[in-house]
C-alpha cells in the first residue's frame, strides 16, 4: 500500500535522525535515497556523518534529480532531502521558479506512483525573516511551494521541534 509521509522542520531540529527511525520501524531494510552534490569539504563532511550513522540494513541511492528512475516496488524509501532535490532543480534550470516546480512535481508524481512507503525530508526555510538576498528569496518560494504540494500529497506530516515530533497532519 503506497504511504507518503513529510518530515519536516528547521535546520538542525532531528529531521534526519527522526525520519531514519521511522524508516528502520517500518523495515529492516530501508533505502536511503541521498539527494546532494557536494559542493564544499564542510558539506562532504556532513554527508560523511550521515553515511558512518546509517548501518549495514540500508539500501543506499545517491540520486541528484531523477529519483523515478529507481524501482523501490514494496520498499520503504527515505528520501534525504527534498530541500537539496529541489536546489538541484533550480540551478540547473537556471533559478525559474515555474519550470523548476513544474518538473519537480512531474518527478514526485512519477516516483510516488510506485506502491511504497515514500518518508520525505525537508526545511522550512521561510519561517524566518526575508532574505536581502533575490536569488534566496526565489529559492525560498520555490521550496515553500513543493513543501506545500508534498504535504498536500502526503498521508501524514510531521514538524520537527527541537528534536520532537509534532504530527501536524495525519
């Protein structure tokens, strides 16, 4: 039966710890669908923790863009993080708000449509001030607009707080 869960939250609020729980809960083996390119070695670190902390029962995925290219059929797939998807999206269609959410909803379309248990991680970048910043304020609309078509989507959703799991829709 297909499931689709949100995880959502702050920066550093237990997003990823919280979401790969509830993976490992619903099966001993989980994939763990990375969405990142490396762009810096304080990056390539923080990926580098993520990696030591999963264990041999992860299936692992490093997938820039096309996540519906992998068949995860009857699986529970953790997808780290949306937020990094979507950046990957807006680069490389040149910061177009429309093009790149237009293709990022025909991709979560596409990958959802398996019979799985999808658990999406991503940020809420928008509940802080409004940045100075043209191409961080693009970005941040682009995000908010995917968060809110995922959650639209999603059978649960949870806003992480300092670590606890708020569910806000389930």
């Amino acid at each position: 039966m297909k499931r689709i869960i949100l995880v959502t939250g702050g920066a550093r609020s237990g997003k990823s710890t919280y979401a790969e729980r509830l993976a490992l809960s619903l099966s001993p083996h989980p994939v763990y669908m990375a969405t990142a390119r490396i762009w810096d070695e304080d990056f390539a670190e923080r990926v580098r923790i993520h990696r030591e902390r999963r264990g041999p029962e992860w299936t692992n995925i490093e997938e820039e863009k096309h996540l519906s290219r992998h068949a995860v059929e009857g699986r529970v797939v953790l997808v780290d993080c949306m937020t990094l998807w979507c950046t990957n999206f807006f680069f490389d269609l040149d910061s177009d708000i429309n093009r790149s959410l237009e293709a990022l909803r025909q991709e979560f379309d596409a990958f959802t449509r398996q019979e799985a248990t999808f658990i999406f991680v991503t940020n809420e970048i928008g509940m802080g001030g409004t940045s100075d910043n043209e191409l961080q304020r693009k970005f941040t609309d682009l995000l908010g607009w995917m968060n809110q078509y995922a959650a639209s989507r999603a059978d649960e959703v949870v806003l992480m707080v300092s670590g606890i799991p708020v569910t806000i829709k389930k």
